[in-house]
C-alpha cells in the first residue's frame, strides 16, 4: 500500500514552517498532496488561484508533491485522492486542543484515515500566516517568513518590499 498524506490547511499564503513540514512529509511519505481549503468563511487576504501558485511554486522542487484546491468536506478530498494519513503542523500547546477536537471529527467521518502530526523545526515554530498577513497589509518586510518564491510573487503585486 502507498503511503499518501493529505496537508490541509488555507495556506494564506504558504510559509517557512508549512514548508519545513512538507518537507519533512515528502521524505515520509510516497506522496503528499498539500490540499489548500477555499476557506471562504474565513475571508482570505489571497484567492484560492493566488494561494495555489503561491504553493506551486514554493513546491516546485518536490517530485512527489502535488498540489490541490478543495471546497468541503476535507474527508471527502482525502478518500479522493487515495490518502491514508491527513497531516496537520503542531507548532505549541495552543494549536492541541483544535487539533484534537479534528481529530475526533475526522476519525468519526471517516475511521479508516489516521491523522498524524509533524512538529516544524524550532526556527518556524512562531511563524504564523495571520501574523504574516499583517506584516504584508502594512507593507512590511516578510522575506525571513515565506519561502523566496512567494517573496518574488508578492513583489509583483507590489505587495512587499
Ligand atoms: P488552518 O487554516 O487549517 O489553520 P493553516 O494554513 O494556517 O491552516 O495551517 C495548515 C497546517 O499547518 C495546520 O496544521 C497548522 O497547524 C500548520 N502550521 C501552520 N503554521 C505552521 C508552522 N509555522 N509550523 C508548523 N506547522 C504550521
């Protein structure tokens, strides 16, 4: 059986600590896909189109790495694509308790899928896209939080430094 993860998140936009774990992932896994939620309820600052190149880019280097847009249920994407393991970052306890009630979510939905967490190293453990937004909105410096792809993105729309 091929070991598949699923990386769910909104991705807004994609940083250094998603990336050192889809790093770490793809090492683990036979493939990982880094499936981006439309999230419209939580009105992301970039669309989902922007948030997939933003990825796609970010991402480019790893072979076994694909990326996808999802509007739903993220149990029905994962049986979708074959997955076996969902994957989710855990950067301090603060991230536990929600993590935990998904888990539980997710094991009721759909039992046959695990769900596995992957620690960043500690140097990303603090980055955060909300905090990274914010930085962006008052036309800061967020070189040393995204990966250089995604800098040279947001410089074309004139978004950054
Ligand atoms: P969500 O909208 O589901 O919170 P995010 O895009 O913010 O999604 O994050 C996706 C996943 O990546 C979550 O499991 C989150 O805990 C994890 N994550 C976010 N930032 C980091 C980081 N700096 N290091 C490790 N994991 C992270």
């Amino acid at each position: 059986m091929k070991a598949i993860a699923i990386y769910p998140g909104t991705f807004d936009p994609i940083t250094n600590g998603h990336l050192d774990i889809v790093e770490r992932a793809a090492k683990l896994f036979d493939h990982v896909i880094v499936a981006i939620a439309a999230s419209a309820r939580k009105s992301p600052a970039f669309t989902l189109i922007q948030r997939q190149e933003f990825a796609a880019a970010a991402l480019a280097r790893f072979s076994n790495v694909e990326i996808c847009g999802f509007d739903g249920l993220l149990v029905d994407i994962a049986k979708q694509k074959n997955a076996n393991v969902i994957l989710r970052g855990l950067r301090a306890v603060s991230d536990f308790e929600y993590e935990l009630q998904l888990v539980g979510m997710n094991r009721r939905l759909a039992p046959e899928i695990e769900t596995l967490f992957l620690a960043p190293a500690e140097q990303y453990a603090f980055i955060s896209a909300t905090i990274v937004r914010e930085i962006i909105n008052v036309g800061g410096d967020v070189s040393s939080f995204v990966p250089k792809e995604v800098v040279a993105k947001l410089q074309k729309l004139k978004l950054s430094k």
